[in-house]
C-alpha cells in the first residue's frame, strides 16, 4: 500500500499504529518526486486530491492525508493552508517555524487562543472504493514555542486536559491522543479486514 507522502515523520508516526505485517511505501519508494498541487479549500478536499492523484498513477491502494490547525480566533486560520502558512520555501524546519512565528504575530493580544487540529484520511482500497476518516483534538496556542519533539505547530500546542504541548511528548505519548493518530486508528479498524484475514 502506498502512503501519499514524503515525510518521513508522519510515516514514523503511522508505522506502529496500522496492521502488523502491513507493508507502507512512501512516495520516495516508488520512485515519485513531482509537487501533488494541494489546491483544494478543505483538508478533506486536499487529502482526496492526493490519494486520487497517486492511485491514477500507479493504481495501488493508496492513503493520504492533510491536516489543519483551526484557531477559533483567527475563524479557523490557518487551517487548509497550515502547512503553507507563512508563504516560505526551504526545508520542512524552516517552514514550520516561519508558519508558527506568523500564528503567534496573528494571535499576538488575543485572549482566546483555542485551537483545534484535524485530519483527514483518504483511502482508495483494491476495489476503486473512496473512504475518509477524521481525527480531532481541541486544545489551545501558547504564546511560545516549548519542546523538541514532533514537527510543524506541535511546539505552540497544548491539547485539552494536559500542560504540555505535543512538542514536549515522546512518540509514544503523542500516539496515545492526536488527531493523526485518532484519524489513523479508524483507518487500521478498516484495514483489517482487508489485510488481517486468517
């Protein structure tokens, strides 16, 4: 199966939580390297895009996904445009800080800092058949980054009922509770009457 995507941190993230015996190729394994325009104006939009851009390439059951950071202040910003938030080119490190710096500026003085981030799966199985599957965790923006871990908003964003931002867990924590990993739990439910038949 292939997984629409070249970031190798999301795969990391997904590899433990799907079928055992699974095997996951990313987009660098099966040799593509063009941009997959996100042109779409919803994450849900994005993510079929996607997996409907690679399954008519290559014609193998294939998942992407796309998610956002929706602050209730900012009436839903950055959201479809997180990753593309501040508008730099460069590494994925360098666009994920000019993306947070940007949130923290737009949010500077804003007393309501909630926040939610949310995924969007989309699936195309061996039977041509489209499926999505979501994952939310509402939380709130902190007004500077704190932790090493993770990567893109994850250091300015502390989910409801814990203090520390998703920066500060191990993979291992965070798998327990974000929005990928709600999103990628349904997702593995699915799969395993596909791929875990005795």
């Amino acid at each position: 199966m292939i997984f629409a995507t070249a970031n190798r941190h999301k795969l990391e993230e997904i590899q433990a939580m799907l079928p055992v015996g699974l095997h996951i190729k990313t987009l660098s394994d099966v040799g593509f390297t063009d941009e997959i325009p996100e042109t779409e104006t919803t994450i849900e939009g994005n993510a079929l895009l996607k997996v409907r851009h690679i399954y008519d390439r290559y014609g193998e059951p294939c998942f992407a996904d796309d998610t956002g950071l929706e602050t209730e202040a900012l009436n839903g910003a950055p959201g479809v445009y997180s990753a593309r938030y501040a508008g730099v080119e460069g590494s994925s490190e360098a666009r994920a800080k000019a993306n947070m710096e940007k949130l923290l500026l737009n949010l500077s003085g804003q007393t309501n800092r909630k926040a939610r981030f949310r995924t969007m799966i989309a699936y195309i199985d061996a039977n041509h058949t489209e499926h999505l599957f979501e994952g939310i965790v509402n939380g709130v923006i902190i007004k500077e980054a704190t932790g090493s871990e993770g990567f893109g908003y994850d250091p300015v964003f502390v989910p409801d009922g814990y203090d520390i931002t998703y920066a500060q867990m191990s993979l291992s924590e965070k798998n327990l509770i974000s929005h990928r990993a709600k999103a990628f739990r349904k997702f593995a439910e699915a799969l395993k009457d596909d791929y875990c038949k005795t």
